[in-house]
C-alpha cells in the first residue's frame, strides 16, 4: 500500500471519527426528544379516549393463534385498574422530556411504555410506535451533554455526535426503503393512479374529497411522483449543505399533505416532522428557544459551541505570534467543525 493511500485512508477515517464522535450542541438532541415525545403524547391521548378497547381484554387483539409465523407473540393486556397507572407513567415521563427534567430516567420510562405498547397492540401500535421505540432507545443510551472547560475560561456544554449521526441515518435509509418498496416492488411505476385511488378509501378527508371532485386525475400523479421523487433523493437533499433548506422544506411540505388528505396519517406526519429538527442548524434552534426562554446565562459562559468555535476564529485571526499560513490552517480546521456541527 502506498504513502498516498495510507494517508488517504488515515484521513477518511480521522473524518468519520469526527463526524460520529465529535462534540457538537447539545440543542438538536435535546429539542428532538422533547417534539418526539410530544408527537408521541398527541397519538396516545387521541387512543386514550378508548383505552379499555386499546389494553385491555375489552378490544380485540391479536392472540399467539392469530400472530404472524414469525411474530413476537404479544403480551398480555392488562386490567383496567392499572390503565391510570399506566396513564401516570406515560404523560409523567412524557412531560418530564418536553420541560426538559429528569431526562435520564424518563426516556427509560417512556420507552418502556412504548415497548408495552407495541407489544399488547401491534396492531394499533404499526410504525408509530416502532418510530419511538428507536427514536428514545438512542435517546436512553445517549451519554449526557459535558461540559468543556478552554484556557481562557470559557465553558462549553458538548454532545456526543453519534445519537443524532444513527437518528438522520434511521430516517434517510426509511424514505429511500420506502420509495424502493413504492417504486420497485409497488404500484407506483406502473400506475399513475395509486394516489388517487388510496385518497377514495377509508383514510379519505374533506380534503380529499374536494381536490377529487375539483382536480384532474393527473394532479394527484404529480403528488404520486412528488412523493417518490423526494423520498429517493432524501439522502441527497437532507445531507448536501447547500439543498438541505429545500429538502426540509418540501420534507414538511410532503407531512402537511399526507396529514391533510389522509385522515389518521396526522399522527404519523407529525412524528416524521420532529425529525427534521436533527437536520437544522443549532442557530436556528436556539433562535426558536429564545423565544420562548429569557437569557440568563453570562455572554461567556455555557456557549452554545458553534459561538464558541467562532470566537476561537476570532481570537486566531487576531493572534500576531503566528504566521499567516498558520492562521489560514488553523481556521479551515475550526470551520470545517463548525460546518460539520451546525448544518449535519
């Protein structure tokens, strides 16, 4: 093996070492896990209307009889004077992640009640709740934000990138499994219809109803191949820096549709949205916590790391022990964190 390739390949990984496990603001994890637990209590109470039909032996459930082959058998319901304690469980946890509190054991308690979730009503359950069980599994596991001390006194608070790195993988490799599943072993391809004829059955909305007496057949095609378009190339525009916007923007676009022509598909869309907060910038979401949150924290302390990566560049560009190729290194390597950190 050569110089060259020993170097190439040094670098390659020293790169992915950083991409993985390099300390990054801890805001993106921390606000995913509060919309994902809100999207997650928005599905449950709209069920817990009729939770004795949803737990316990009142509804209809699928017994080890009437399972699948190769199905996890399902766990028993459970009676109905434990429904408030589970109910206790589940919105205490859930509360607990969107303030913010107590976030260690209540991403274990929440996760334990999904699990029981999918496990007593799989059927009910279907991809909700295997989203949250992977989304809060990782979230469970996460290590704790640290904080970072520098020389000159600055503290910075910093998480570990993997958490958010596994969580954009788990919704990249969905949309592009979907759109192979639609494409290659569906319909999609072949008939131009699908679209419309799924938006005349029982997930039908008003809508609905009104773009199928008012729109042309070809316009739900172009929703069809909108759809398809998108979840393919999700990979490229989520992760491109300078498509990024755009992706998240037809993303949401794409949700918003879903949850306004078919009907329950709401929960479903909502929960996929929060996942668009792992894409944004953490300026943006800091901007979006200051509105709700008053500063309180000292201007040089607690930064959020990409402000403390710039005044790192600042301090750089200013030193005059240093030579001008130092400075222009030093700088392409804190900007290359910077990107990598604030738009990954």
């Amino acid at each position: 093996m050569s110089d060259a390739t020993i170097i190439r390949s040094n670098h390659l990984l020293d790169r992915t070492r950083r991409v993985l496990f390099e300390g990054i603001d801890p805001i993106r994890l921390d606000t995913y896990r509060r919309g994902l637990a809100f999207a997650f209590l928005v599905y449950v109470t709209y069920l817990m209307f009729n939770a004795s039909e949803w737990l316990t032996d009142d509804g209809f459930h699928l017994t080890a009889d009437t399972q699948l082959l190769h199905a996890a058998r399902p766990w028993p319901t459970m009676p109905k004077s434990l429904v408030p304690w589970f109910a206790l469980a589940l919105y205490g946890s859930g509360i607990c992640l969107i303030l913010g509190k107590l976030t260690r054991p209540a991403s274990w308690i929440f996760l334990a009640c999904a699990i029981y979730v999918q496990r007593v009503d799989a059927l009910t359950a279907f991809a909700l709740n295997k989203l949250t069980i992977v989304g809060f599994a990782i979230l469970a596991l996460a290590p704790p934000p640290r904080r970072v001390r520098f020389a000159d006194g600055r503290t910075v608070m910093l998480q570990s990138a993997w958490p958010v790195r596994v969580l954009q993988a788990t919704v990249l490799i969905m949309y592009c499994t979907s759109a192979v599943c639609k494409g290659v072993l569906g319909d999609w391809l072949r008939d131009p219809n699908v679209v419309w004829s799924v938006v005349q059955g029982v997930f039908r909305t008003d809508l609905s109803s009104l773009l199928l007496r008012m729109m042309p057949k070809w316009f739900f095609s172009l929703l069809m191949y909108f759809v398809l378009a998108f979840e393919f190339f999700a990979p490229v525009l989520l992760i491109n820096k300078r498509l990024r916007p755009w992706g998240i923007a037809a993303g949401i676009l794409l949700h918003v549709g879903l949850a306004s022509m078919m009907s329950t598909v709401f929960f479903f869309s909502l929960q996929m949205i929060m996942y668009y907060i792992l894409f944004l910038p953490d300026s943006t979401l800091h901007q979006f916590r200051s509105w709700y949150t008053s500063p309180t924290k000292d201007a040089t302390t607690d930064l959020p790391a990409d402000n403390a990566r710039l005044r790192d560049i600042k301090a750089i560009a200013t030193n005059e022990a240093t030579t001008d190729a130092e400075k222009v290194a030093s700088i392409r390597r804190l900007l290359d964190d910077l990107d990598e950190g604030t738009t990954q």
